[in-house]
C-alpha cells in the first residue's frame, strides 16, 4: 500500500527517471521519489489545471538497478 503523503513527496521531491513525451495518454514521466524509507516510482501527467497521477508502485529490485533509476535488460 502506498499513502498519498509517499505519492505527493515522490513528486515533489523526486527525480524524473524517464520520459514519455509521445504518450497515447499526452505527455508523461517516470518519477524515482522516497516514501516510508523505500524507493516510489510515480507516473504522472501535467495537464492544464492538475497533475494527472497515472499509477505509483514500489519497484521490483529484480527489474531494477540497485538505485532503482534504470531497468535491468
């Protein structure tokens, strides 16, 4: 389970890992973030009057680098 208060310190804390300009869904981000003493990756979407949370996970380390910044091929 991931709070809220984890989701909104992803954001504003966080880091942009990866970008997807070309989204069906408009422009979007992969944000790296901390909540709770672990690692938050946050999808989200600016639009005119909100950001657009699209999903927020604990990443799997076994698909990840150690520092949860890029996927494991």
């Amino acid at each position: 389970m991931i709070s809220a208060r984890e989701v909104e310190r992803a954001v504003a804390e966080g880091q942009i890992i990866e970008d997807y300009p070309e989204d069906v869904r408009g422009p979007s981000c992969l944000m790296l973030g901390s909540g709770e003493g672990r690692p938050i990756h946050v999808v989200c979407s600016p639009k005119d009057e909100y950001l657009a949370i699209i999903t927020a996970y604990v990443p799997d380390p076994s698909q990840w680098s150690p520092d949860f910044r890029r996927r494991v091929p």
